[in-house]
C-alpha cells in the first residue's frame, strides 16, 4: 500500500515519542512493519498513526483522483504509460542530478511510484480543461510562436563567495580554497558576519537579482569550478568562485507548454481547483472511514451555493439560496458575523440592527432598503425567515459595508473580500 512520504518508515520513528511507542503492546499475529530499536511496528499501529496524522490529506487526495478519472473515463480521455514517462523524462530534466529529482519528489511527499500517479491524475486534469476551452496542440503551439519574446530566460549563475575585512586574510582564504578545503567550511570560518548567502552560497542569480551588484562581471569572467583572486571593492576583500552557469535564451515549446496551456486555461475563465470542484459537487462521494467520516458534509456541502470572507469559506446551517427574483439570500446573523459586525434583533419593531465599525444599518422586515446614517441605502431584496432563521441578501450587505463580491459559478461560491471597494457584479 503506497502511502506516499507519510509511510516512510525510516522517518517513522524519529516522529514518534519514546512514550508513545510504549503505550502499544502488538498483537502476536499482527503483522510486522519495521522495528525501531526494538520495538515492532505492526499494522495496527501504523492504521492508527495514519489515522492520526494523515488520514484527511489520503482521503483527500484519493477522492480528487478518483472523480478525475471517472470525468477523463466519461469524456473518452486517455493515456498511455509512453505519455507519462515522457512527462516525467520532461521534468528529470529539469534537474542537474537524478537525486535532485528524487530529492524533490520526497519532498512533495511522493514515492517514485506514487508520484508516477499524481503526474498521471494531473495529465488527466490538463487533458480535461483542454478540451472544456477548445484548446488543441496546434493552438498551444502557435501561442508560443506569436509569443517568442516573452518566453526567454537571462543567464543565471550559481556564485560562491567570502568577504574579508584585509587583504592578508583574504590571500589566506584563498590558499586555502585552492588547497582544496571545502568552500562552505572556510566561509563560515572566515567571511565577516552580516553579508548575504548562508555558509558563502549566494545561490543561483542574474545579473538584476545578484544581491551584491559588483560581483556579476568578476563571476561571470571565471570558468566554471574556478576561484578569483581576491579582489577590493567598497573597503571589504571578495573572493568568489563560479560554482554553475545556467545560459540565458529560447525557451523550447517543450519547456513552456505547461505554462501556456495555463494561460489559455486562464484566458477561458477555468481553474485547476474551481474544475475540480465541480466534479466533486457532482460526485456521489460516501465516506464511511470513522477518522474522516466528518468529511461526507463537507462534501455534500458542495452541492449548495457556498460563502467564503476573506478566502475563508464559512460553514453555513441552514446553506444559502437563489430567491425567486434570482437573488442569494444568507443566513444573516451567521455572515454578519463572519464580516465583524454585531447584530441584534429587535421583536417588537421587527428591525435588524448591525454594526460594523462607526456603520450602523438598521433593517425593517418587509423592507428592501437599509437605513445607514440617515439615507437609504437598496439591499435588492427583503430580509426573508426560513426555517426559522432570518435571511439577508449578500449582495446588499456587502453594498452596506463596501466589500466586494466575486461569484464562481462553476464552483457555487460567493467570496466576500472586506478589503474591497464595492461589489462586482
């Protein structure tokens, strides 16, 4: 069972507490894992840290790949295992080292095998939005060729260096570099404190990003592997050595497709994420593992018009909905609360009184018009009850406030930004 990063038990214990491997007495039969200084880590217990851990991102994760891959089935889509190992042969070769790719790949959280299936569930996606934007191969391409100027690359270069604060020092430094001693040893024996790149590494730079201006022509004079002599600039002794270039120019369709086809994508008006949220919205999702089984609503909740403050979605009961007139009405105390306004409703003259900072609206039942400071302000629709609960039209309120109001369609979500300057319509 492939796990991904989650289930590397080389790392398993070094995240386990000594007390916590105590605490758990296998069954004789269970099945054995790993064992880590003596103790066995069988089957149950990696379920259980699973459970703990990591039992949301792999249901998460394996939901989303599944509901592509029904979509890509639906449609008629394919790939063949050629297609994805050219897509992977595409990435290693962005790399200088195959254990730099590897490295990258962990890092993600991924094993080989594992990764090989998200690079596969993600083909898959991009195939999906290509066809829901009319986007071909030939399109892609002759985006690249009517764009050739702004897919080119300055030259880069992976520059070493040490600052002395003499020019006896900075002879010593160099000796000792051209002796062989290891660059990031010297550096932090040597070069003075408070100047950029951790242990003398100033990374990969251009000449507009080098963070020490005067260093580009000297690096860039030097073979690559090659150490300059020390020189003087602005009262400090440099010593700096061409550790990689990277040379500038074309970029090839092959490394710039992807980049395309998100701008085209874009350009459609489609996201990855809002895609993918649709297909979620009209799957039939049942999630019976007890550790996650919260997520069903969450799910479900997909299917109704959704309101999120700030890019944080709020978790509405009862949910929103489109009035007859074609306006979405919330659950007022609910969002006005999520925006930072107070509410109190007031029984015997049926008004609803918010305040948000120094903005104080007050709304009658009935009434399809906010009262704030003195004028009237339209709210499109009238507070309505539903199922005991008092609704309010969300475009109105956020008219009230000046927020701004962005709607997903696809996705069925409302984002409410109270940093905005009026609703977008």
């Amino acid at each position: 069972m492939n796990f991904g990063l989650a289930l590397r038990l080389a790392t398993l214990g070094a995240m386990l507490s000594p007390g916590a491997l105590a605490q758990t007495e296998p069954p004789a039969t269970a099945e054995i894992y790993a064992t880590i200084d003596g103790f066995n880590v069988t089957s149950p217990y990696l379920q259980r840290f699973m459970e703990d851990h990591y039992a949301r991102r792999l249901m998460e994760s394996l939901v989303r790949a599944r509901v592509i891959e029904h979509e890509a089935i639906a449609q008629g889509i394919s790939l063949s295992h050629e297609e994805v190992t050219r897509e992977l042969d595409r990435q290693e070769g962005r790399f200088s080292a195959l254990d730099e790719y590897a490295w990258h790949i962990e890092q993600l959280g991924y094993t080989m095998k594992g990764y090989r299936e998200h690079v596969r569930t993600e083909m898959l996606l991009d195939a999906l939005l290509d066809k829901a934007a009319g986007i071909s191969e030939g399109k892609v391409r002759a985006y690249y060729e009517q764009h050739l100027a702004e897919f080119s690359t300055e030259t880069q270069l992976h520059i070493l260096h040490i600052a002395t604060s003499d020019r006896p020092e900075a002879l010593a430094v160099f000796r000792a570099l051209v002796d062989g001693t290891p660059f990031e040893v010297v550096a932090r024996r040597f070069s003075l404190p408070g100047r950029p790149g951790a242990d003398g590494d100033l990374g990969w730079v251009t000449r507009d990003t080098i963070p020490i201006p005067g260093l580009w022509d000297v690096a860039r004079a030097l073979e690559e592997g090659d150490t300059a002599e020390p020189f003087e600039m602005g009262g400090v002794f440099h010593i700096v050595r061409l550790a990689g270039v990277r040379p500038g120019g074309a970029l090839s369709f092959e490394q710039v497709q992807a980049d395309i086809r998100y701008r085209l994508h874009s350009d459609a008006g489609l996201s990855r994420e809002d895609f993918v949220t649709r297909l979620l919205a009209a799957a039939d999702i049942r999630i019976y593992w007890a550790p996650v089984s919260y997520m069903q609503q969450d799910y479900a909740l997909l299917r109704h018009i959704r309101v999120a403050v700030d890019g944080r979605p709020l978790r509405l009961d009862p949910v929103p909905f489109i009035s007859d007139r074609g306006i979405m009405m919330v659950p007022a105390k609910q969002v006005l609360q999520s925006i930072g306004a107070t509410v109190n409703w007031e029984p015997a003259a049926k008004t609803l009184r918010i305040q948000r900072g120094a903005t104080v609206a007050t709304v009658a039942m009935g009434e399809t018009a906010a009262m704030v400071d003195g004028r009237a302000v339209s709210l499109e629709a009238a507070p309505a009850v539903r199922d005991e609960v008092l609704f309010v039209p969300l475009r109105g309120i956020a008219n009230l406030f000046g927020f701004s109001i962005k709607w997903n369609a696809m996705t069925k979500l409302a984002a409410v930004d109270t940093r905005g300057n009026g609703s977008d319509r």
